[in-house]
C-alpha cells in the first residue's frame, strides 16, 4: 500500500497537495493508495477526491498522553504517529507533499517535495535566517537528499538549484505549478461586482496575493505606484497578507499604510486578508494584472493562476521566475521601483495587455499539455515503487 501523508492543512498547503493526489486519484488506485490525513481536516479533502480512500491517523487522547510521556525519554512524539499509521494500514511505500520535521524517523521508502530553498539563495533575508530558520531548513534539505528515493521540485531550475548546494542520492523529478482544481468554479458577474464592491474596489487596480513577507516585495510596488500616480496614473492596489502572525513580525503592513498615509494614496492600498476561492477568481478575472516582483528567485503558483485566467503576469526578471512566465510576463527588476513602474505602465496600453493575456494563455496550455504527460510518468514510477518494495 502507498500511504499519502498529509499535514495539518490550511487552505494554501491543500491546494499545494492536491497536485500530487490528483496524480494517482483514479479508480484503478483505490487498492494500492491510501491517503492519510488529520482527523480535523478529512472535510477539506472529500470533495477534492474522487476515488482514493481517506483516513484519520492521529491518536487518540489517550494514547497521546501515553505517548507523549515516553517520548520525552525515547524519541520525539510527532513522528509516531506515522509510524503507527504505516504499521495498521501497511504502508511499504509512503509520500510526504510536505515533509514533517522529523522525517529522519521514517524507515520505509518515501518521495517528498522541496518546496524552497530561499535560505540558500537569499540568506541575507530575516524571514530565511532569523532564530535559527537556516540551520532547520539546511538540515531537513540536507537529510530528504540522502535518504528520499523521490524529490519533487517545481522548476528545472529548482533542480539545478539542489544538484549545486546539496550531496543527493534521491531521484529529483520536476513537478511544475498548475492551476488548483479548486479555482474551476463559476463566479456570476453579479457575484463579482458585490465582491469588487465589498473590497473598496473602483478603478483599475493590480492584485498581488501572498503573504507580507519582506521578499515578497509589496513595499516597492506600493512606491511604483506612486511614483506613476505622480505622473497623473490613477490605480489601486490589492493585496491578500491574510496571515496575522506574519504581518505582526516583520511589520509590512504598518510600512504600507504610513507609505500610503504619508502619499495621500491610502485608499488606493487595499489588503484584503483572507479570500475565498470565489473572491480570489474575481480578482484575477478582474486585475489589470498579477504582480509578483518578489526577491527570491523560485517559480510561484500565482503565476500560472493568472495565466489560466487571462490575467497579465508583472514579475521578476530573476531565474526561476523568468524561467516559468518565458516570454508570457512582464519582467522587471524587483529591486528597481522605476523598473517595476515601467512595466505596469506598459499594461496601461490595451494593445500590449492584450498582447500578454494571449501569450500567457498560450504558456498556461502548453504547461497543462506538459503536466498530463509529467503525472503519466510519475504514476508509473510510485507504482513500480510498490511492487519494489513488495519484494523487500
């Protein structure tokens, strides 16, 4: 049996870890995938899932307690209960979208993802660094290297990332970014002016959703913004940040709004927090365009979320990013506020916007062509990982 182990799951990671499910949710699998998730977030997934089974593996109370008191003697708690899942549904071959912390304890073969190494490609930032951040994302890096039979990464430059920094033994396969199956709905024009209303939106504004983290690089957009409202540019600016505990430690939010206050542009910065699925295929139908200029040079789901919806891509001309948009995006200098300004004053012009909506629609095809023929392959390889492993 192939175990699928799932993390505590907000609504960002579920869209991340349906990429891998929906690569084996087929009926012919229903035998040999199991997927295993904490008992609390089973309702996410019920109506992602067509055909695989779902199951809870975290302990009872009781059992936690148990546990929980040996392990300040033995071993860390959290892992067990992995190890206890493998052993009651007999896992031989078990996948790990997102790798726990003390993966190390895992004794049977499994493939895991590595979803980033901005600590190693931009260690001068507080968010990649900072109490001790490095030397845990080095160390979890460094041992799936050793011991995973399988990586995914999201870009060929991700792999060429990971061969340079780091000793592998793991077959690396790329798994590029596609658009969430849960962003398929239908959104009424009705139900997208009440949204654009309910937001504070009135004019032609550009949308950027991600956390407020420093590399993400919302304060030089807000100052390209004004900086083209100086030349007489009228727009706004729509930001997610929806998490709290980010916007309380590095403050980006408080910078925004002084920028904003001290510019008299304050109306036109809107952070939204949090947004649904239905708000968030607004947004993208609706934005003049994406901007993602962010510091850190890795592909970004955002992106092909834009090009799937016909909506202009505005990032860095950095690798990994350049790599992912090709000649689909805008591409700007995300540490120049004038580059970033240039480039969203191109999109002004309705020719070249139209210009871009069709290239980036054409670069979204391409990667959904190139993703069925990628989840083919990657069917085939976990399986046979299986029947390997039968025979141990």
């Amino acid at each position: 049996m192939i175990g699928i182990f799932l993390p505590p799951l907000d609504v960002s990671k579920l869209k991340y870890v349906l990429n891998f499910i929906k690569i084996l949710d087929k009926a012919e699998n229903q035998s040999k995938v199991i997927i295993l998730v904490y008992k609390e977030n089973i309702s996410l997934l019920e109506n992602e899932i067509t055909y695989l089974p779902i199951n809870s593996f975290d302990f009872n109370k009781y059992y936690s307690r148990i546990l929980g008191y040996a392990g300040k003697i033995i071993s860390p708690l959290s892992f067990r209960e992995y190890e206890m899942a493998i052993k009651k549904f007999g896992i031989k071959f078990a996948i790990f979208p997102a790798p726990p912390a003390d993966i190390i304890n895992c004794k049977i073969p499994y493939a895991t993802s590595i979803q980033s190494m901005g600590h190693r490609l931009n260690p001068e930032l507080s968010e990649t660094s900072q109490e001790g951040l490095w030397e845990g994302r080095e160390n979890i890096i460094s041992t799936l290297c050793k011991n995973a039979k399988i990586l995914f990464i999201d870009s060929e430059i991700g792999k060429e990332y990971l061969k340079f920094y780091y000793n592998r033994k793991s077959e690396i396969i790329v798994l590029p970014h596609s658009l969430p199956d849960s962003l398929n709905i239908t959104v009424t024009k009705d139900e997208q002016f009440a949204i654009l209303n309910k937001f504070g939106i009135s004019k032609r504004f550009l949308f950027y959703p991600a956390q407020l983290w420093p590399h993400k690089n919302h304060v030089r957009i807000l100052e390209a913004l004004r900086y083209l409202k100086e030349k007489g540019l009228d727009l706004q600016l729509v930001f997610t940040g929806s998490s709290n505990a980010i916007r309380k430690k590095y403050n980006v939010d408080l910078i925004l709004k002084r920028i904003a206050l001290d510019s008299k542009i304050e109306d036109d910065l809107i952070i939204t927090g949090y947004v649904n699925d239905l708000e968030m295929k607004t947004l993208y139908l609706n934005a003049l365009a994406m901007i993602m200029p962010q510091l850190i040079p890795e592909p970004c789901i955002p992106i092909v979320e834009a090009m799937g919806f016909n909506c202009p891509v505005i990032t860095s001309n950095l690798q990994g990013l350049k790599e992912q948009v090709g000649d689909s995006g805008v591409l700007v200098d995300p540490y120049d506020v004038y580059s970033i300004a240039n480039g969203i004053n191109l999109l002004l012009d309705d020719q070249e916007r139209g210009r871009f909506i069709k290239l980036g629609s054409n670069r979204y095809n391409s990667i959904k062509n190139e993703l069925q023929l990628i989840f083919s392959d990657i069917e085939d390889n976990i399986i046979s990982r299986l029947n390997f492993a039968k025979h141990d």
